[in-house]
C-alpha cells in the first residue's frame, strides 16, 4: 500500500506541470497490477465506456457479449427498440449467458433454461415447481446505465455517471456533420495486443511519431510537425491533423456534402476519456474499442464506419477491402512501437520522460486519470 501511495503522489506531481515541464507518468502506471485494479475500481467502473455501436445490433432480439473491468454485460436491443445493458449473468447459478453475438427473441441460459425477456424480466425457470415462489424482481437480470451516443453505445456501471451527451456537447456538434448516427461498419480488424491500454492511448492521441513509425503511411500528407491538440474542452481530447500545404485529403469514398472544408484538409483524433479513440476523415470514421484484461493485455477490435450515402459507388466493396487493409497496415505500424514501450516500461532504468508540445493530448488524458484516481 506504501508502494501505491507513493505511486499516486509521484503521478500527481507528474502532471500539475505545465506542458513545457511536463514528463510522462511513472512506468508504475502502465506495469503495476496494484494501478490496474485502481483503475478497474475508479475509472473503468465510475465513467461511461464505449462498448459497441448500434449498428451491430439494428433488430429487436439482437445481442452481443463483453465484459467491462471484469463485469459480464449482454448488450441487447429490445423489442421496443432500446438498447439495454444487462447482466450477463443468470440469476440462478452464474451462469454467463452467452458469447459473442446473436439474435433471438428471448434470452435463455444454456446451463438449466432459465429464460428471460429482451428487457431482463424472468420468463421462465424449469423444474422449480417445489420451491417457494421466486421473486420476480430479484430474479430478474440487473440492468445498467446505458446511453447511445452518435451511435455509439456506451455503459456505466456504478450508475452515478453525469449523464453523457450534456458532457459531449461540443463534440456532439463538431460531428453532426458526419451524421454519426446513420453510419455503417463496413469492417473489423480484431488484435490481441500485449501491452497497458494506456501505451495504445499515447500513441494514438499523438502524431510525433509519423516520421519514425509511419514514414510512408501518414508523414507524407499529414507531417508529425503540423499537429497539435485543442485546449481541453471536456472529457475528451482532440489532435488535429493538418494535410500537408493544406491541400485537400485525397478520400476513398465520397463525403457527406455538408462536411466542413477544414475537415477535407486534414483530419481529427479524439479520445473520449478513458478510452474511446475516434479517428474522423472527411468520409469514414475509425473506431479503437479496447476490451481491456489486464495490466499488459487487451483486445483491439478497429471499426471502420461510412455513411451508407458515401457507399453509393460503383466500386464500394473494393473500396472496403482497401481501407480494412490500410487500416491494417497502419495499426502493425503502431504495434512494434507499442510493444517496444510496454518491454521498456518493464525496465529498472526506465523514467518518464519528457513530453514534446506535440504529445499535448497525452498530458491532458494523464491529468484527467490522475484526477480520477485520487478522487474519493
């Protein structure tokens, strides 16, 4: 406990600096097991993550399966049309419920068939007719906090979360020309990727390493020297990045015709704190939902979403097959630079080091974790 309160401290005199001062968090953060189960309890479990998008789950009865700090949730859409967030649990011998995804019009346990309805509310229990009757309420599965945002589905788990579109309000209007909503996934790239979701999050939130790590993916037309980040707006950070002479973005689909010409110049990252990295072009927006399992070990699924509008071209699934592979390529880029820190992290010369005024982003995010980790 001495060794995680002196953690603590040191990460909060990390960033109380100013940028021009400031390094990165102690390698502590990204190795400790005793770090993770604080993050677990006071981030992952406190604030809003994004666990899905609505698409995936169109139709009443559809569903998948993932787990949120070591929470089994089944995400459900009912036949009313609102997407629920249950327990993904049965109330009779905690059982999980299901894997993966699926539809059908009720829910039923696959250990003694015990059934419920799309909305959690028990239907069925076998073979329980000796038993004093069951209560209704306390048999049914627990629901949790769940909100759509710009399609995006995300989950509280304590309940106690502000409500989330409020918070994302200047976010919500910078995107509302892309009609996030409407959107379609036009492909997925799964990775099981070894190391702190944390090293992911740097990397994506900065553009400095283009020259190094993306000599012909991405220096070319948006230079590492041309980015930077807004000033913090609210829970989520913005890095702009600028195509080089400012000249237009060469697109692989059409864009929606309202899209600003900013925004055809270039294109945006955002990190919706903790976790939900966006990646907006002027025609197709990528996604990093990380299902995070340990101190050094999470699932990346990459989603790759258009406007069904944009698809409306002769070419269309080549196309998808172009960006699902660029996607691809781009992300085995990140993954040697990524699991190059995490095995440097692990070692006894490790420092944090200092932040360029590029790396503004990740100075953000590690304020807003700190301020969540001492929080009460």
């Amino acid at each position: 406990m001495q060794a995680m309160a002196e953690l603590l401290k040191a990460g909060e005199a990390a960033v109380e600096r100013p940028l021009a001062d400031a390094g990165l968090l102690p390698s502590g953060f990204y190795t400790s097991p005793e770090i993770f189960e604080a993050e677990k309890e006071k981030i992952f479990r406190r604030n809003w993550i994004s666990v899905g998008h609505a698409a995936e789950i169109p139709n009443a009865g559809d569903r998948f399966r993932i787990d949120i700090a070591g929470e089994p949730l089944l995400i459900v859409r009912g036949r009313d049309g609102v997407v629920r967030a249950l327990s993904a649990v049965c109330r009779h011998r905690a059982m999980l419920l299901a894997e993966g995804a699926g539809n059908a019009g009720t829910i039923s346990c696959p250990y003694h068939k015990w059934t419920y309805a799309l909305d959690g509310a028990l239907m069925a229990a076998p073979l329980m007719e000796g038993v004093s009757p069951l209560d209704a309420a306390q048999c049914a599965l627990p629901s949790f906090a769940c909100e759509v945002w710009n399609g995006f589905i995300f989950v509280n788990l304590d309940g106690r979360a502000a409500p989330l579109g409020l918070s994302l309000a200047p976010l919500s209007e910078e995107l509302a020309p892309w009609k996030m909503d409407e959107l379609e996934i036009v492909g997925r790239v799964v990775f099981e990727q070894p190391y702190n979701w944390k090293v992911l999050v740097d990397n994506f939130m900065e553009a400095y390493h283009h020259f190094a790590i993306h000599p012909e993916t991405f220096e070319p037309n948006y230079p590492a020297a041309m980015s930077h980040a807004d000033n913090a707006r609210g829970p989520f950070a913005a890095l702009r990045m600028p195509h080089k002479g400012n000249e237009l973005s060469e697109s692989i689909f059409p864009p929606l015709p309202d899209i600003p010409d900013e925004a055809r110049r270039g294109f945006s990252v955002f990190n919706v704190y903790p976790s939900m990295l966006l990646a907006v072009f002027a025609d197709t927006v990528t996604w990093y939902r990380m299902e995070i399992e340990s101190v050094d070990r999470f699932r990346l699924t990459i989603y790759l979403l258009a406007h069904p509008r944009s698809l409306e071209v002769p070419d269309a699934e080549a196309l998808k097959t172009f960006l699902r592979e660029a996607a691809t390529a781009v992300h085995i880029e990140d993954i040697a630079a990524c699991e190059g820190v995490q095995k440097g992290l692990t070692s006894g010369r490790a420092i944090p080091g200092r932040l360029s005024h590029l790396e503004a982003a990740i100075h953000q995010h590690q304020q807003w974790l700190m301020a969540e980790l001492v929080r009460p």
